[in-house]
C-alpha cells in the first residue's frame, strides 16, 4: 500500500513539476510494474504459505533457505532487467508507446523518469519478499513502520529533486526510499533470533553482485553495437523496426548470462 500511495504522491508532485512529467510518470511506472507484477508478485505470493508453515512450525533453518532462493530468484530476474533495460529502454518505450500523439519529446521524458524507475526494481521486488517473512510470523507492525517511514523520505526527496530533475527527480526519490526500506527491513529481521540476517545478507548480497557482474559483461556489445541491430530495419513499422531488434538483443543478453552461469556452476540454476 505504501508503494502505490507513493506512486499518487509522485504523480501529484510531478503536475508542477513541468508539461507532460505527469504522464511520462505513469508511463514509466507502468512499464516498471509489468516486470513487478511477472516476477516479484508471483514469487512472494508462492513462497507465503511455505514460509507461514515453517514459522509455525519453528523450522527456521528451513525459513531462512526458503527465503534466501527467493532473494536470489528476485536478483535473478530483475538483475539483469534492469541492466537491460537500462541499456534498451529507448526502444522499448518506442515500442510500447510511440504514436502520433506520443512524439520524440514524450518520448525523451517518459525515458528520464523510466532509467531511474528501473534503478530501483531490484529494491521494491526485494521489499516484496522480504515482507512475506514478516507477514509469515504475524509481524504486521514492521512493515508498517518501514513503509509509513519509506513514504516520507519518498514526499520529502521528490519535492526536492523535483524542481532540479523534473520526473527524473520524482523517480529517483521512489527508487531511493525504497532502497531505504529494503534496510529498514533487514534491520528489523535482525530483532528476531530465529534467523541469521548476517549470513542471509552475505549470501544474497554476493549472489546480487555476482548477477550485476555476469550482466554488465552481457551489456557491453549491446551498448557498443546495440544501434546496428536497428539501423538496418529503421524504415519499416515500428513494431518490426523496434522489436524486432529488441527480440534479439534480448535473447544475444539472456544468452550471455545463462552461459555465465553454467560456466560458474551456480547452485541456484543447477537446482532449478
């Protein structure tokens, strides 16, 4: 709930924050939710009830595995999506929105706001998870505090970032509370004595930076020769020009980091 009242807030700040930021605004969050709603909803939806289970049960060594994979598949997905997307948002918002009525200038605002909504898609998919620890011991009351806390320093950064960064501003203040819920979370996990926060960060983390490192390495020829994928097509419909290009630059991306990992091994993909 405090996402989407955050979500009203940014929009109501952004109407003067400029002509058009409102709109590029939601069209960005849009796009951010659609992997949101894929991946980080389904995947704190499924691990709930297990989760529920073994805290009922006192299996907190099992609590704490479940828990873990769950991170990792959030790091995973959204990892490299946002590496990704980083790198091909243009086209993708092309490909999505691009109309008479949506002109290169939407376009150029809609992608502001979008790089630094992306930024934080490995935060708020996190935040979902890990609130599914909380929800699965009856612990309402910390989630509250870290949401209630993630929406004033949401209001307080996007008024000021506002005016200096126009929806850029605005964006980068949801991604920079929702950062700081993501540590105000694992600060409050650390209350329990059930679970080893400490070996559940180190673990996470360097899966997180292990995927950062694999995506980085799949970006490089797209960011070098990305625009030769689509200059060939630049003349037809946009629908080919656009997406088809993306289409394989996608898969040349998704391939690069799925060789990676059977290179190195992991455990994760082994299992799976």
């Amino acid at each position: 709930a405090a996402y989407q009242i955050n979500d009203l807030v940014s929009t109501a700040l952004a109407a003067h924050a400029g002509v058009g930021v409102p709109a590029s605004l939601q069209y960005s969050i849009r796009l951010q939710e659609l992997v949101l709603g894929i991946f980080a909803v389904s995947v704190g939806t499924v691990i709930l009830p297990d989760l529920s289970a073994h805290a009922v049960n006192k299996q907190w060594e099992v609590f704490q595995k479940l828990l873990l994979n769950a991170a990792k598949i959030i790091a995973l997905v959204t990892v490299p999506a946002t590496v990704f997307l980083l790198c091909s948002g243009e086209h993708v918002i092309i490909l999505v929105y691009k109309s008479r009525r949506f002109t290169d200038e939407s376009v150029r605002l809609t992608l502001q706001a979008f790089q630094w909504h992306i930024a934080g898609l490995f935060f708020i998919a996190l935040n979902r998870i890990l609130t599914s620890a909380f929800y699965a011991q009856s612990n309402t009351k910390h989630p509250t505090v870290a949401g209630i806390t993630c929406f004033g320093i949401n209001i307080a950064l996007a008024a000021v970032l506002a005016g200096l960064m126009q929806g850029g501003g605005i964006a980068l203040a949801l991604t920079l509370a929702s950062a700081v819920n993501t540590g105000l979370l694992l600060w409050f996990l650390t209350k329990s004595d059930s679970i080893d926060v400490r070996g559940f960060l180190v673990s996470a983390a360097g899966f997180s930076v292990k995927m950062l490192l694999f995506s980085l390495i799949a970006a490089a020829p797209l960011y070098f020769f990305g625009a030769r994928l689509y200059a060939p097509l630049a003349e037809y419909p946009r629908i080919i020009a656009q997406g088809l290009p993306l289409f394989i630059s996608a898969a040349l991306f998704a391939l690069v980091i799925l060789t990676l990992l059977l290179i190195t091994g992991d455990s994760l993909l082994t299992a799976a």
